[in-house]
RNA sequence: GGCCCGUUCGUCUAGCGGUUCAGGACAUCUCCCUUUCACGGAGAAGAUCACGGGUUCAAAUCCCGUACGGGUCACCA
C-alpha cells in the first residue's frame, strides 16, 4: 500500500449532533490526508435504521464546513447534502443492496454462516448464562454449535429454511485458536486471539450490513489506506483485519486515537455531558427535537473555528516544538501521526478559551471592526459606524477571550448607566462629587474631546485643584459608566461624545447628589 | 468479570538509553506596568517521570510484574 494515494475517511453515524470528540477524528483525517497530500472522504454509517435522527446527518455536514474540514469526495462537499465522487452513493443505507453479495462471498467461502436464532432466544440463552453465573454469554466457535444455524442444521432444513423466508442473520465465523495481529499507527503491535472474539453478525435481519461488514466493504471498495477512528474500535479492529484477510484484500493502516475525556472524575466526554459541565461538548448549537432542548455549540458560544479547531488538535497532540498557535493550513504541514499521543486527553476549557483568545488577536483590525458590529447590533439593536467599532476595540480587545467579550463589556456604550455600582458609589461618591463634575464639564467642553485632550484636561484639574486621581476618577468613571472598572474612561468618553457625556453627568448628579 | 489499551507538574504535553536532579503551555501565586479592571512583562510554586523488580557502565526512556485508569464485550455504531 506503499505507493498508493492515501485516501482516509470520516464515517461517522447520523444518530445525533456530532461531537468535539468526533470532530477531532475527522480533524485527524483530514490533516493527515491533506499533509499527505491524499484524499479526505465523508462516508455516512447509517446502517442502524431504528437510530436515524432527523437533522443530524446535515449538523454533521455542517460542523465540518463550520470547522473548514472540508471533504474532497463523498457526502458534504461544498458543504453540500449530496454524493460526490467515483464511489456514489456515500450513504450506506443507499448502499444496502450491494452488500449482500460480499457477505455470501464469505458463505461461500465458509467464512461466515446463516444463523436463525430469534433475537427472543438469543436473550432468552443470555439470561440462562447470565443466572448460571457467566454474564455476558457469546456467540462463538464453542456455542454456536448448540445454536440454530447453517452449522448446525441439516442442510435440507436450512434450504427449506430460507426458501421459506424464515428470518436468519449471516455471522462470521471466528477461527477457532488463532492470534491475530496487526501494527497499529499510534499504538504498535495490537494481538489478540480468537477465542476471546465472537461471531459477530455481518447481515442483519432486516439486509442491512452491521458496522463491521459494512465498514470494511466500504472501505476497500473507496480505496481507504488508512483508518483513523477512535479508541473505542481498538476492540473490534482484529474482527476486521480479519475480515479483510478471508475477502482477500489489502488491508488499510489502523490509527486507533486517544479518547478525550471529562474534565470532571472519569470517562470519556460524551454527547450526554451536554452543557452539564459547564461548556458546549458540540460544534454547533443542536435543537433536540424531541427534548425540545438545545444543546449549545462552540460556535454559537462565541468561538472561532480556527480557535477551535487548534484546540482540538492540541487535545492529543503535539508539533513536539513551543509553537502551539497555528491555523489550518499550519496544522496540515505540521502534522504527524506518529506524534499523536497514546493516553486520553482530559479536556479544559480554561485552555479552550486561551486559544480562541490568540485568533481573536490574529484577527485583522477590519474584519474584528465588521465583527463587533455585526455583535453590537445582535446585542444592543445599535447601529455603529467602522470608527466607532475599531475605537472601542483599542479599548476592549485587550480583555477579551471572545469578540462577544468586548461587545457585553460595556453595554454603558449604547445606553446610559442603569443604575450606579452601588459598593463603589458609597466608597468614592462624596458630597464634593457632583461640584467637581460640575468644574470638570465645562473644562472638558472646552477641548477637542479627544482621549488625550480629556485625559490632559482632568489632569490639569487635579493640579489646580490639588486632588488626587483616585479622588475624581472613579467618580468620572462612575458618572459615565456606572462603574468603575474598564479600560481609560477618557477613551469611552470620546467614543460617547461631548453632549452624550455631559447628559450622563448630569444624570448621574441628579441621582446620586 | 473476560479481552484490549493506557499511566511525565492540578490539566494539555516535550522527552524516543547518557548533553534533563525533566522543558513549554493553561490554571495558581508574587512583583512590575496601570492611581480601576484587564492586557503585557518578570518571577515563583508545582512531576522522587504510578509502584516494584530486572537489563545496562548508564533508564522517564528497554523488559517483566503489580496497582490504578480507560475502552469494549448487541441483529448500535
């Protein structure tokens, strides 16, 4: 497989948002592929009808495109609901009738073999076992031979069996005492014998292929040479080299990857955490239909996706240099498979949000400004011009983790203060306040009402005066803006403008005496 | 419980037999800057590399065992 063009996929299950955990598998493939220079395909596992949920095959299509991991073949190109590629359909529910002849390939072979067990008796002989002491019974080589199958029955009972249509499920069958082996890209040699697997099932009842066939069908006919998918296959990837071995085919590469877990006690991070742990565990918001409940998203939580996406790359692995800001492009050309680390990653937030913190400050003056805008209007219903925005962000973005950060850190800019910090008011609001305010107006009239003009104004009052700064400022501050914390209040002040000002000094007075 | 995988500062990690009594980042703390709050700068604290045995002149790095953690054991993926 050496010289072939690497190809990998995502192939996640429609049953629901996809989350951080599997945005990272898709994030992994699709570096790997693009620093390769190969192919990155979207491939959607349907193959559970009872678990179809409405809307979650186009969040998935969706958070990729959010995220800028954009399929080159298969479902989602372009950001589109739509089979793309030489290997249509991408859906393997849209797949389903070419399964069947792969799975009696591997009847014909003897690898596999017709099982007529109802799901009634399959737990009915699990419930006996699990009462006899042995809790999870399983359907291999030592008790299929007690069961209802094609290796069991007279051959004229199967024949009379399936022409009647009696329901039956293909199963594989597992060799007897072997070991099987395969070199895994992040994880080494991975052995595991035969004894300890099971006859999965490969054709369900209802025709449809389970995970494994299907996968591995899948796989081999869009040409996959690499699999990259989470820990929790790690246990059922020898049923696959397997059955790759009894189709004949070449293998892929596996990468099995760390899982990330919670941040709180133990276990990997679920879609259940939910907002639970007090941040979005999902790309993008998801309205849950029947709950009626949203989940919040990344995106929707203020984050860029570059400051996602680099995040999620960090959760697991490492350029092995102090470099830990990049942006997509600067991912794919350092990334590494052999970097990725072996232990799961515990996710924080606090760390999250840092590095949305450096691509917000990336981020051009114009583009921040349209930004800032875009936020205020959401937020406020006010309108803004270009200068007014790229003011406030000299004076806010140094504070800020999120662009929504400088837009909620001063609501004072859009309307006047509501009410007066009242800790502050009773600390610093004398009965001297409302003169010097009164002083201070017309001096402040007087300038261009410019930041250094106002600054050099109020400076030259506490000279004359003989006050000190922490007499004065805050009141000012408190006047203006009803608080006292923030960047320079002579910056807010140009921003508000002189007669703006003066009306909230004079409010303020009125209020506060 | 069986099987599989893992284990370096609170967290993410660097490290791939000697140049490391272990480096960076987040978080924490201190100081400076700022008469506010942040940002920024400087610094501190924080890991006997899970534990116990080996191998070796030399081990966080290789091997074995133990403990702990995780994953997985469906006609779900």
């Amino acid at each position: 497989m050496s010289d072939r063009r690497v190809r990998v996929r995502f192939a996640p299950s429609p049953t629901g948002p996809l989350h951080m955990g599997g945005v990272r598998t898709a994030l992994y493939n699709y570096l790997f592929a693009k620093k390769l220079g190969g192919d990155f395909l979207l491939r959607i596992e349907d193959t559970d009808q009872t678990r179809f949920v409405p809307g979650a095959e186009q969040y998935i299509v969706d958070a990729l495109a959010w995220c800028g991991i954009s399929p080159d073949e298969g479902i989602g190109v372009n950001g589109q609901i739509a089979d793309h590629g030489p290997h249509a359909p991408y859906r393997q529910s849209d797949r389903k009738p070419l399964y069947r002849a792969f799975a009696d390939q591997l009847l014909a072979a003897g690898h596999a073999y017709y099982a007529f067990d109802t799901p009634e008796e399959l737990e009915a002989v699990r419930e006996r076992s699990k009462s006899a002491g042995n809790p999870n019974w399983q359907y291999n080589s030592i008790t299929r031979t007690s069961m209802k199958n094609s290796l069991t029955l007279p051959e004229d009972e199967v024949a009379r069996r399936l022409d009647a249509g009696d329901a039956y499920v293909i199963r594989v069958k597992m060799p007897r005492n072997e070991e099987v082996k395969f070199e895994d890209r992040i994880r080494g040699w991975v052995s595991v014998n035969t004894l300890n697997l099971d006859d999965k099932v490969l054709l369900k009842g209802d025709g449809m292929p389970t995970y494994h066939l299907a996968n591995v069908v899948d796989d081999h006919l869009m040409e996959i040479t690499h699999v990259i998918r989470g820990e929790e296959w790690l246990p059922s990837a020898p049923l696959h080299v397997l059955l790759y071995r009894f189709f004949g085919w070449e293998q892929p590469e596996f990468a099995h990857l760390p899982l990330l877990l919670r941040p709180d006690g133990n276990g990997k991070l679920s879609k259940r955490d939910g907002d639970r742990l007090g941040f979005p565990v999902f790309p993008l918001n998801w309205a849950n239909a029947e709950t009626g409940e949203t989940a919040s998203g990344y995106r929707e939580r203020g984050f860029y996706p570059e400051g996602f996406v680099n995040m999620l790359a960090f959760l697991g692995w490492n350029p092995g240099t102090n470099q830990e800001i990049f942006s997509l492009d600067e991912l794919i050309e350092a990334f590494s498979i052999d970097k990725v680390h072996k232990a799961g990653a515990r996710f924080d937030f606090e760390k999250a949000k840092w590095f949305n913190q450096q691509h917000l400050r990336q981020r051009s003056p114009e583009v921040l400004a349209a930004e800032y805008q875009a936020g205020v209007a959401a937020a406020f219903g006010a309108a803004v011009d270009t200068d007014f925005a790229a003011k406030a962000l000299t004076l806010f973005l140094d504070r800020s983790e999120f662009i929504s950060d400088a837009v909620h850190a001063a609501p004072y800019l859009f309307a006047k203060p509501a009410e007066y910090d009242s800790v502050m008011v009773g600390k610093k609001w004398t009965s001297e306040s409302a003169g010097h305010l009164r002083s201070l107006v017309p001096l402040w009239a007087a300038s261009n009402y410019s930041e250094p003009a106002l600054e050099e104004a109020f400076k030259a009052f506490l000279t004359e005066t003989g006050l000190g700064f922490g007499a004065v400022g805050p009141v000012v501050r408190l006047a203006v803006a009803g608080t006292t914390q923030g960047p320079s209040i002579f910056g807010v002040m140009e921003l508000l403008g002189r007669s703006e000002c003066e009306a909230r000094i004079e409010k303020a007075i009125a209020t506060l005496g």
